[in-house]
C-alpha cells in the first residue's frame, strides 16, 4: 500500500485522484499546513515516512516553502509531485467559467481573477516528479 500526504487546502479532482491511483497510490492523508520551523518539518516528513507515504503531493505553495519541504522529502526519499494544469481560457463570468468546468468536470477547475473581472479555467493534465528545485534569493535593498 503506498501513500501520499496532500499540502494544501484545495480538493484534488477526481482526475488528479485517478491518476495517483494509477501510480498505485492507496491512501491520500491531507495536510492543511506546515511548520515553518526546519526541525520541525524535518520532524513531520520522518512521521510521514514511518507511516508508508512515499509522495507528497503539494498545492499553491510559496516558493521557499515548497523548496524547504522539497529538500527534505529529498533527504528522505520521498517523491514531491506537482500537477500539471493547463489553461482553458478567460471566462469574463463565473457562470461562463462554471459552464467550461460542466465541460469537463472530472479534470477541470476555475481560479477566480482580481477582483472578480476574470475567471482562469484551468485542466489537469498529469502529474509531475520535483526532479531538481534551484532557488537563489537575495535581499533587495
């Protein structure tokens, strides 16, 4: 049985779903937040690992939280996948928006834009493996 921990507060469509099912993936355990503290997400991944999850799955993270986490499922042995969503089009209505989802309700979503002028309708179309994560930051002064 392999299992995956989901970061992130958005629900996964059921194409997402599918497809960790397909890469034999048994159980999805959600987590809504992590530590900011190294040590403690150092903590947190070996409780994942004990546990059998072998891919984190990760949603809308900032970039510094996602490369903090990265290495440290990196350490480990576990696999960060990403999904590889696609844009559909502008939707200048949420009803026009909801209409492009009811297209394909399995595997597509809708972002709301900036103040509500525009809808971002995007499409899942598979799962990505972090293969390398390379961030340099620098203050600006």
């Amino acid at each position: 049985m392999l299992k995956a921990v989901l970061v992130g507060r958005h629900r996964l469509l059921k194409k997402q779903i599918d497809d960790l099912r397909r890469l034999g993936i048994d159980e999805i355990v959600n987590v809504l937040s992590l530590p900011e503290d190294r040590s403690l997400l150092e903590d947190l991944v070996g409780r994942w690992v004990n546990g059998g999850v072998r891919y984190v799955v990760v949603q809308a993270l900032p970039l510094r939280v996602l490369k903090e986490l990265w290495d440290v499922c990196r350490s480990r042995g576990v696999s960060v996948l990403i999904a590889r969503m696609e844009s559909v089009g502008l939707a200048e209505s949420e009803d026009k928006a909801k209409r492009l989802v009811s297209e394909l309700p399995d595997s597509r979503t809708y972002i709301k834009g900036v103040q509500d002028r525009a809808y971002r309708v995007i499409e899942f179309k598979y799962w990505e493996k972090i293969k390398e994560l390379k961030v340099i930051l620098e203050p600006v002064k």
